[in-house]
C-alpha cells in the first residue's frame, strides 16, 4: 500500500478511537456530538473581570411582561446574580 | 441547587439574590442529558417569551425555589453580557462593581465560593445565619 494509504488508515483509527473514547468518557456517542455542536459554541469565559462595572442588562418578571433593569437591584447590598436554566 | 437555597436563606437579609434564566442547557431538541428523561425535565429550546417564562415557573413550582427571580429575553442579552451560559454565579457590590466572578458550569461552577465570599464579606456582623433564621423571616426584605 502507498503511505498515503496507511496515514489515512491511522487517521481513522485515531478519529475513531477517539470519538469512542470520549463516548465512553461523556455516557454516549450522542453526548459528544451535543457537546461539540452546542456546549462548545456557547461556552465563553467572558471578558468581565472583578472591578468591572456591572453590565446594566434588562431583565424581564416572571409574570413575562413586566421588564427591570439590574441597577434596579444594586446598590443597597451586595447582589448575589444566579444565571442558570432547568435543565 | 439545593446549595443555593440554602445560601440564599442564610444570607438572605444582608445580601440580595437574584436568580435570572437563561438558555436552557439541555434541551430535548438539542443535547438532551439522560438524567433530565429521568426525572421527566423535557422541554424544548423556547422560541418565544411565552415559553421561556413558562419553563421558568414549572422550575419555581416543581421546587417550590425561593430565591428572587428574573427571565432573560429572548436576545440572551443577560447570558451574552456576563457569558453566563450554562450557569455561573456573579456577586456585585454596592458601588455596582462585579466584586467576585465565578467559573462557568459545570466544571468551574462553584456555589461554596460566594459562600466564601459572603462569609468574609459579613465576618465579624453579629448577626450570623442561624440567629437570622431563628429570628424568623418577618423582617426580612430580600424579596422586595
């Protein structure tokens, strides 16, 4: 066989190998192609650094009308700010 | 989560809370987590304003979460300006300063270092956590 040949066997094997090794790591195939279609484009560390003035973003109630801005809640104490989601 | 419920009741009248929704991390039309189909937490990514509030009372109801609460909008605006996604904890002080910046989830998502935070920020304030909540909540105003 040509060499070009073998690199390209070793590069499957690699890729493969690969993608069953984090599979095995993450609980699924299905959980690596999540991970690197969704997870990895939306993790950002950010540039906000402590001493940074806080972004004043507008933020809506519960009741899905009523919108506040941040600032509304700073200033008194210090404001311990949640983000998450539910699952 | 548990960890912050019980953080928020512990600082909750010298610190305000706030907890604010954003993007759903594991959707059913996304990367759904085998232990969300478990515990029957399948929701779709919201499209609308409608739906992501929706999705935010089921969480409250289902948990009965006490800790003040607010939506991102549809814009992410909230999640692109503090790169929050999937979770992540800020604390901001007085003057409006970000005055402790916690890693993102979930590996660097670490609930016991606002802790941390609060507890040397209140050291030394007579009034400590279980003196406060056996004072009973009736004084107390984090909610607004």
């Amino acid at each position: 066989m040509k060499w070009w040949k073998w690199t390209g066997i070793i590069l499957a094997v690699v890729l493969v190998g690969g993608y069953g090794a984090l599979s095995y790591m993450m609980g699924g195939p299905k959980d690596v192609y999540g991970f690197l279609r969704y997870a990895l484009p939306q993790w950002r560390d950010g540039n906000l650094k402590v001493g940074d003035t806080a972004p004043n973003v507008k933020l809506l109630a519960l009741d899905g009308q009523t919108t506040f801005h941040l600032s509304d809640r700073v200033g008194r104490r210090p404001l311990v700010l949640v983000f998450g989601s539910y699952t | 989560m548990g960890y912050l419920v019980t953080l928020y009741n512990d600082y909750k009248d010298r610190a305000d809370f706030l907890t604010v929704y954003i993007r759903e991390a594991h959707p059913l039309d996304e990367w759904q987590m085998k232990s969300n189909v478990d515990q029957g937490v399948c929701y779709a990514q919201p499209h609308s304003t409608e739906q992501r509030v929706a999705i935010a009372n089921d969480f409250i109801q289902r948990f009965h979460f006490p800790v003040p609460f607010a939506v991102d909008d549809m814009h992410d605006i909230a999640d692109h300006a503090y790169s929050a996604w999937p979770e992540r904890i800020y604390i901001i002080d007085e003057q409006g300063k970000i005055a402790y910046r916690g890693g993102i989830g979930p590996f660097n998502y670490h609930p016991p270092e606002a802790r941390a935070w609060l507890q040397k920020r209140f050291a030394g304030t007579t009034s400590t956590a279980t003196n406060a909540t056996a004072a009973g909540s009736g004084n107390s105003n984090a909610t607004r």
